[in-house]
C-alpha cells in the first residue's frame, strides 16, 4: 500500500479551523469523532506493508502519518516538520520518539522550520531519500520487492508487523488515545484563550 499526496504535497498536515475535525462544540471526550488518529492505528495494524511516498510538504499530522508507515520515501526536496509551535498541539508524541533520542526528539518538536528530505533521511525517519524525478519509480520498486515474499508465503509480512509492532509499539493503543485527548485539550485551549493560534 502506497500512501501519496495528489497534489503538490504529500499533506500540509490537518486544519485547525475544520468544524468537523476540531469543532469546540464536540464533546471533549468523544473521541470517535477523530478518525485521523484511527488512521494511524490502520497503518500499524493491517497486515501489508504500508509506504509513504513523500514530496512537497509533509507536516504536523501527516508526520505522524508518515512515521506510522513500514517504509517512506522522500524526495530530497521534501519539507517535513512537526509544527508543534504553531498550533499548540504535541503531534508526533506517539511515533517520534520511536525514532530519535531526548535531545533529537526535543530539536524536531520545537524546530521552527521544517527539516529536508536529507535531513530526514540523516535522522532516520525515512527509508531512503531521492531525486524529486524518481520518486515514484523508486517508491513502486521497493512496493514490488516487498509484495514479493506476500506472494510465495500467506501473510508473511502481516505476521512480520505484528511482531514488530509487539516490540516498538507495545503500548500503541494507549499513547494514540493519550495523543487524541491532548489535541482535545488544545482545541479547548485555542477556544478560551485569546491570541492563541489558530491556524
């Protein structure tokens, strides 16, 4: 499975002032009505290998999305951020810190510019970095190598995932409800308090 922007971005990351994503009128604790964060737990949990194919923007929600797949691949023009500042909200609690050290994880939270596909790549939050012209040849070869073993073994890979998904995201469940009560808590920041961000 290919996960791809079709626009001139992968994902400006989610919007704020949507009513019917952040809407100040839902119930605070009505988490069903957050299905991005059901996405996240999609990506982890079916049992095929999930690829982002990242160009242009890649931010704040769709960071996490990005570090949610198996593999990505970023062109090296790419520009990915967590743009905690901007919006107030702790995006990429769930997933960076799978990746990078305090020191790390603490730079890219609360960087103020988004970072390059080659910085990513450096950090270890994609797979491979690539010309901006062989983004989607590259990424359709690593989705043909890696259907390969699907093919001659019944869901090798979904038993592979699994496994992994037992040792890097043990608690899975509870830190994406955690990240889901914390942007709740943000849009009623962003409500009550005057001058706080809003987009």
């Amino acid at each position: 499975m290919i996960l791809r922007g079709a626009g001139p971005s992968f994902c400006s990351g989610d919007d704020p002032n949507d009513r019917g994503y952040h809407d100040p009128e839902i119930e605070a604790m009505a988490l069903e009505r957050h299905p991005y964060f059901h996405l996240e737990r999609v990506i982890r949990r079916v049992p095929k290998p999930v690829i982002a194919q990242v160009h242009g923007y890649c931010l704040g929600s769709a960071m996490d999305l990005l570090l949610a797949s198996d593999f990505a691949v970023a062109a090296e023009d790419a520009q990915l951020g967590m743009r905690f500042g901007a919006h107030g909200i702790p995006l990429g609690m769930v997933f960076l810190s799978r990746y990078l050290g305090l020191k790390q994880l603490n730079e890219v939270l609360f960087r103020p510019e988004p970072m390059s596909g080659v910085e990513a790549h450096r950090l270890g939050l994609v797979t491979e970095v690539v010309p901006r012209a062989e983004l989607e040849p590259r990424t359709e070869a690593l989705a043909a190598r890696l259907a390969q073993p699907g093919e001659r073994f019944h869901n090798y890979f979904g038993l592979m995932k699994d496994s992994i998904n037992r040792m890097v995201f043990p608690t899975l469940e509870d830190d994406i409800r955690m990240s889901t009560l914390m942007t709740r808590l943000a849009d009623l920041y962003r409500l009550q308090v005057p001058g706080t961000p809003r987009e």
